[in-house]
C-alpha cells in the first residue's frame, strides 16, 4: 500500500504535479500545524480540524529545542533545529523543500514581516544569519562581537519586528540588537548596550511595540519600546524577587508565547513557582500568581482570559490554567511526564499539549478541559501551528 | 591487630546492610537507575547542553570538553552547580555516587 502510495507519487513527480495532494485532497493548511518528534529528527504534519496526524517528515537533524516559523502563504514551515539545521518543510506534500545547515550550534529563528527573509540566531558562531525565504541562500551575517575584545555573544531571543526588522539579545554580551533590513539585504544595526546581565531569552508583543528581555542574572527585565524616538531599553519589574535567592533552575523559562491577556501581561518568573502579572500600559506589577512550580511557559489562550502554564523538571507532570481576570488558578490536571509545550488552536478553543515520556500529544477543550484527543508521538516537544504566519513576533 | 580482625564478621554484616541500603539511596546506581539517570542527563540536561550534549546555552558536555576536568570536581558541579550561572544544584535529587556516575559517563562518552 505504501509502495503503490509512493510509486504513485513518483508518477505525480514526473508528471510535474505535486506530491501528497489529488483534486480530492486539495484544501487549504490555515488549520495545519507541526509537531517536533525531537529525538528522532521528525516532525508530525497534524490537522488540527480533525485532530489527527497527516504524516511523518523526517532528516531534520538534532531537533532538540526545535522552534518554527511559516511563510505568509502558511504552506511552508521553517524548522529551526540545535544543530544549524534550517529546513523548509512543505506542509501540503509533506516533504522538506529545500534543507541547509547554517551554523554550528542553533536557537530559533523568525521570519520578516514581508516573509521574504529567514533569521536565524546561532550559539556557535554566536550571531543571527539572514536566509531568502525562497531558496535559503544566505543574505546578510551578523556576528554578535561585543566589548573591547570583541568577544562572540550566544544570541537568543531573536524575533521580527514591522518595518523589516529583526529584534535579538546577545546573551553573554548584555546587548539588545535591532537589525532593519527596509533599506535592502545589507542591514543597519542599532546596538542597545548594558541592558542587563545573561538575558536568557525575549518576546515581542504582538502589537511590535514593546521587545522584552528575561535577565537571568538580575532580578528584573530589559525592556524597548520600538515606538520610542528613538528605541530605547529601560528596566522594568526591578527587583521583584524581592533579593531573595531565587531556588535552582531546572530549565530556563520560555518567553514566547507569554501574551497580552486583557489588560496584563503574564509572565514566568525565574527560580519562583510564581507568575508575574504587568499592566499593559504602565509595565508595572499588577499582581502574582503562586503556581505548582517553576513556570516554563504560560501561555495565554488567543483571547486573552486564560493563561496555560507547564512547569520546570522535576514538577513537568502537571498543567494548570488560570483565570486572567481573577489571577486565580481555576484548574490543574496531570496530562503525564515531562510537559515540555502547549499550543492553541487559532481562536483558542482547544489546546495540544505534548507530554514527552509518555509520547504522546493531547488535546483538550479550553472551556469544559475535556480531553478531546490523544496522538501517538515519538517523545514530542514543540507544537507549532500554521496560523502563526499571521502573528508578529511568532 | 586480631582484635580488630575478629570484628571482621560483624563488620562485614554492618557493612553489607550499610551498602544494600546505600544502593538504595546513596550507593552505585542500579541498571535501572543508570538509565534513567542517562534519561535525564540527555533530556533535561540537555536542555541546556544540548540533547547530543555538545552545548547550548550551557557548555558542552561531549568527551573532549572535559577532558581537562576530573570526574570528582565535575561531580561537585553536578551537585552544587555553578553560583552566578544557570548552572543549578542537583544535590537533593542525584546522590554522590548518581553525579559522580554521570560525570565519569560523560567523560568517557557513554551517557546513552
């Protein structure tokens, strides 16, 4: 069946048509998503309608820590993989359109807002490297020297901004970078210098207005307004764990993904089984959140009126929701071992969870926290959905 | 000298219920144990080091890279971490004889 399946795929090859899809099968990938299978160097094509696999995609290398980003179109993923690796996977053939290995050592990447470049941050060489999205030939590099010396930063936190940018921080060198690419492929970099020390990773809110940097080193966040004239980084939540010893850190809290909900921002606090609460607007603190653990990702649903939060080994077992208004926690469930990423559908009402050890995805109903659905997964990591092409910061 | 050596016995008793209890809790990590201590190093370690250990945020963790460390000083790394880094302590959840283990496993390149 399979053999017939691709001996017929082979012809549709030949006959120049492409693969995976007939006239019967032809529809759109608006509700498509992929799933890293990070220790096997796959990934999960998942219709998220009908809460199933499409497929497996595999040869994308070392995916541990694998993020994505999609083009405008939502036909194509680019997987981010830690080995260099920056694969273009065509999410309606299933198959990886074109496959570079571009560094030594890699953490994420994004796409500009016109969709036509491919960012990429590297731990070694430490810098961002800039792609065509069409064909991945290399455009622009970055190192991230900084000091006298003019040492190599590990660079994180990379993401786009309007206006062909791309945000980044330089985790050993204290630095938030801006490079603009509005002016062509060659770009002009603005260096923020002194924001603070080992900042660990950054998000953008989903306005472009205000670039956000964790510190792990300091107990506060660097934070740009990109609508100041000119930019300007200034620190916010100074002090907020109080100078008490923050506890270990079994894994470092993600900032993508922490979202505007209502009126707050929310946010992992490090070494703290606490979220932060922000005012939107003042950037002060509104309020905290005593949760299960150490918070890796608190995720707001789409609309804004929940928050998901999985939590730091050894307490990567359990989920819990809260409740944005009330700041209180309403639910908390085990979905099994090792919770390492959750994802929501579009208008946020189901969420996929992966659960590594158990390998397996679920899907639950954000409303009732009915689970709907569960996915075998080779020891699954991040969930990446489609509809992230039309999110900045995403 | 005989009257230390005929304690011999009691001793070897002592010393054999002191050694079942520490493969328990702070002794040569079981088959078993290895593997889920391998599991954690390549999972959640690997957070930081990478899952193939050669380094991401944190440093590699392949043979080379240590190899000017010795496995004792490594296994206190283990145990208390670095102060000022991410590098957190695992004393509390690995014994002694569970980092030094790890760090002699690293060394020689056979974390499965």
């Amino acid at each position: 069946m399979i053999r017939s399946r691709s001996i017929f795929a082979l012809v549709l090859l030949v006959l120049g048509l492409p693969v995976g899809l007939d006239a019967e099968e032809l529809r759109g990938t608006g509700d498509l998503g992929i799933v890293v299978e990070r220790a096997s160097g796959s990934l999960q094509i998942v219709d998220t309608s009908a809460r199933r696999s499409l497929g497996r995609v595999e040869g994308l290398g070392d995916l541990s820590h694998a993020s994505a980003v999609f083009s405008p179109d939502q036909r194509f993923a680019y997987v981010f993989g830690r080995d260099g690796g920056l694969t273009k996977v065509d999410l309606l053939t299933r198959s990886i359109a074109k496959r570079i290995v571009q560094a030594g050592n890699s953490i994420g990447g994004a796409i500009s807002d016109d969709g036509l470049l491919i960012a990429v941050s590297n731990y070694e060489p430490g810098g961002v490297r800039v792609f065509d999205a069409a064909t991945l030939e290399p455009v622009a590099d970055i190192p991230a020297d900084y000091g006298p010396s003019g040492a190599r930063s590990k660079t994180v936190g990379l993401v786009d901004a309007p206006g062909r940018r791309f945000v980044f921080t330089l985790y050993d060198g204290g630095e938030i970078w801006i490079a603009d690419f509005s002016g062509g492929d060659a770009p002009q970099v603005t260096k923020h210098r002194d924001i603070g020390a080992l900042p660990y990773d950054a998000l953008i809110t989903g306005d472009g207005r205000h670039y956000i940097a964790g510190l792990f080193g300091e107990d506060g966040l660097a934070h740009l307004d990109l609508w100041a004239e000119p930019p300007k980084v200034e620190r916010i939540l100074d002090g907020y764990g109080r100078g008490e010893e923050k506890l270990p850190v079994y894994k470092m809290p993600h900032l993508e993904g922490w979202a505007r909900a209502g009126d707050r921002f929310i946010l992992p606090a490090v070494g703290r089984h606490e979220l932060l609460a922000l005012d939107a607007a003042s950037l002060q603190e509104h309020g905290r959140v005593q949760v299960h653990g150490q918070p890796v990702f608190a995720v707001a649903r789409p609309d804004g009126r929940q928050v998901w939060v999985n939590f730091a080994h050894p307490r990567n077992d359990t989920v819990q929701v809260v409740d944005v208004p009330s700041l209180e926690v309403i639910h908390a469930f085990e979905p099994g071992p090792a919770v390492l990423h959750l994802e929501f559908t579009p208008r946020g009402h189901e969420v996929w969870i992966s659960v590594r050890d158990a390998d397996k995805v679920e899907v639950y109903d954000t409303r009732t926290f009915e689970k709907l659905a569960e996915l075998p997964m080779a020891k699954p990591s991040g969930i990446f959905f489609a509809a992230r092409a039309q999110r900045l910061g995403l | 000298m005989a009257k230390s050596l005929s304690w011999l016995p009691a001793l070897s008793v002592i010393a054999f219920v002191a050694w079942s209890a520490a493969a328990v809790a702070d002794g040569a990590p079981s088959p078993e144990r290895q593997a889920a201590l391998a599991y954690l190093v390549r999972q959640d370690c690997g957070s930081c080091h990478g899952m193939t250990l050669k380094g991401g945020l944190g440093r590699p963790l392949l043979p080379d890279a240590l190899a000017g460390a010795e496995a004792e000083a490594l296994a206190e790394v283990i145990l208390d971490g670095i102060p000022g880094t991410p590098m957190p302590p695992w004393r509390g959840q690995l014994s002694e004889a569970e980092a030094l283990w790890i760090a002699r496993a690293l060394k020689q390149g056979t974390i499965e």
